[in-house]
C-alpha cells in the first residue's frame, strides 16, 4: 500500500478550482507526503499535461513515458495522486430555474449546463497512462471501473462522509477511504446531495473516524479541519492511517491560490455550508452572497456553472462578498511557507505532540 511507504502521514487534498498545482503536489509527495492533483473542472488534455508536469519536476528531464518500475511514479518513484469527480445526474430545469431568476436580476449568469466533468476521457487517460493512486469525490466508481484501474496497478481511493458510503465504496474494491468530517472546506464529498439530510448534522472528523475504524478493515485518512501537527497527531491517535490537510496548504506558494482567497483565509471569519454558489453543499467563508441565499437548490453542476460569471466578475473587482471562498473551519492556522517546510513542520509536531501525550500518561498513572 501506498500509504504504509510514505515517509510522513500527510496527505494533500485534490482542491479543485485554482489552488492544486503541479507544483504543490509535487511539493507535498517531495517531502515525503502524498501529493494530489485535482483533475476535477479540468478537460482530460489538460490533466494529462499536469500529470507530465509533476513527474518533470521530480525529472529535471523530458516526460515522456512513465518509469517501468510502477505505475506513473515520477523517474525517482516518488508516488503522488489524482483525484476525479464522479458524474451524478442531470437536475431537471424546474427544481433551479427560480434560483437563477432570482439571482439574473442582479448577477450575470452563464448557462446552466450538466455534464460528466469528462469523466470517460481522464479516466481511460489513467487507464492508458496509470499514476500510484486515483482518488473520487462525489460518489465511488461501479466495481468495473475500480477493477480496470486495479489491473494496471493503480490504488484507489474514495472520499466518503458515512459508514455507509464506506461500505458501498470497500464493495465495489476501494483500498483507501478517506473520511471527511463536517469540518473540511470546499464540497462535501457525500455520494448525493440531498436537502432531505439538511436536518441531520454531517458528522465530523473525529466521530466519522471512530465509528469507520470500528466498521471497516482497510485504512482511513482522516480529512477536515486539520491544520497543525497536534491535529494530525490527534487522528492518527484515533486509528486513521494518515491525516489529509487542504486549508492549511492554501498559503503555499506553490498552490495557485488567487490573492483574494490568500487574504480572506487570514482573517477571522466564520465559514458556513451553503449551496448558494455551486448547488451542491459545500464550506466557505461566510460573506453577503451565502447569507443573502440560504435557501440555493441543490442542482450541481448546473448552478455551478451558472454562477461562474458573477464569480469571475467578483474576482476581477476584488469583491469578497461575491465568490465562493472555499476553506475549513481552521483556515486562519494556515501559513505562507513552503509546503515542503510545512509537510516538515507538521511531522515534527505531530511526534512531539505524541511524545508528550505519552509522557503525560506516564507520569499521571
């Protein structure tokens, strides 16, 4: 397993929409962590050139092929990640359209189009041109598909938000799940967005991990609202098998973080769920647009791709109040550093803090 070679329990999370790069995937797998690229928003050409892109960092040389020792490590066999949505379904018109009404009066919109996020083509590119681990958000692939990837060597592994998800996810041959509490920025991974489960809290990091590690038998790397190494430390103390951190990456300079989402992580604002911008619940820093629409219909990617107009406008006028901040409740821990030195600085906390968790035992019993 992938997991057991890593030099140090961090993994990256794939965050789709700008701040996964090449770079800092590349960056976090160096340090002896697991690095992901986010291929979620991507067409398939341009995740194929990312993936060329992070095994010539480690190259220093041309990319062509992949090193014949394992499947697409980079030529010194550093493993690193690629994470895909799986596609849902379409939403029809009428459960949105009062939405986008609503919010055409004031915003400029796009079209409210589905699709499959190019689902067939990046993954039959992974097929053709395999890489140490695929991950999915959204829901888990049908055993075939985990079996294609499987038989070219490739670990797979699935975000999930409930024992039930876990047990759909090891059925169809997942060999990792990831386990992302309440407190994770960004989309919920949950395999269906349904506003019938609004009135149900989601669980949270801790809860989820205790009660899949009492459930399941494969590892779980425990995601959401991880910022320090006490935080990692913590997780793995409660069974995860390696801790997942995104918020805090987000001030690397190696993620492609716009300036607006760098400052707004900084200060102390309070994050909230909300579907107001993308119609799929998600955690982002609370600003008037969350607030002014709490009510957004759940249609992704409809919705998302509706409102990447106003976004785009919000961005290009420094707007905070306009666009979606995706971040964890912990964001305001995140620092600007490199994200080698913070995969480091992590790593050395988190065995301090375990030595002095056990020091403590040791002296008060």
């Amino acid at each position: 397993m992938i997991i057991d070679e890593l030099r140090t329990p961090i993994v990256l999370a794939p965050m789709a929409g700008g701040p996964s790069t090449p770079e800092l995937a590349a960056a976090v797998s160096g340090a002896g962590g697991l690095g992901f690229l986010a291929a979620g928003y991507l067409t398939a050409g341009v995740v194929r050139e990312r993936i060329a892109a992070i095994r010539q960092l480690f190259a220093g040389t041309s990319t062509t092929g992949s090193p014949a020792k394992s499947p697409g490590r980079s030529a010194d066999g550093v493993p690193f990640g690629v994470n895909l949505f799986v596609p849902g379904a379409p939403t029809p018109g009428p459960r949105f359209a009062h939405y986008l009404a609503e919010l055409g009066r004031e915003f400029p919109l796009g079209d409210a189009k589905f699709d499959t996020d190019d689902w067939d083509a990046k993954l039959d590119d992974l097929i053709a041109d395999p890489v140490p681990v695929v991950s999915f958000t959204f829901g888990c692939p049908s055993s075939a598909e985990v079996a294609r990837l499987h038989a070219v060597g490739s670990e797979v592994w699935v975000t999930v938000t409930s024992v039930a998800e876990a047990h759909t996810s090891l059925d169809a041959g997942a060999d990792v799940l990831i386990a992302q509490g309440a407190e994770a920025g960004g989309h919920r991974g949950a395999f269906a967005d349904s506003p019938e489960d609004d009135a149900t809290d989601p669980l949270t990091t801790l809860a989820l991990l205790q009660l899949l590690t009492a459930a399941v038998d494969r590892p779980v790397v425990a995601a959401g609202g991880i910022a320090t190494g006490a935080g990692v430390a913590g997780v793995l103390a409660a069974g995860a098998a390696a801790a997942q951190l995104g918020t805090a990456f987000l001030r690397c300079p190696e993620a492609g973080t716009a300036p607006m989402h760098r400052q707004a992580v900084t200060e102390a604002t309070p994050t909230m769920l909300t579907r107001a911008f993308s119609g799929r619940r998600a955690r982002g820093l609370r600003n008037k647009f969350i607030l002014d629409h709490p009510d957004a219909p759940s249609a992704y990617p409809e919705i998302h791709y509706a409102t990447g107009p106003l976004r785009a406008a919000a961005r290009s006028a420094g707007n905070p109040d306009e666009v979606n901040l995706w971040a964890g409740q912990t964001h305001s821990l995140a620092t600007a550093i490199p994200a080698a030195e913070l995969v480091d600085r992590l790593s050395q906390e988190a065995k301090a803090t375990i030595e002095k968790a056990l020091s403590h035992r040791i002296h008060s019993y």
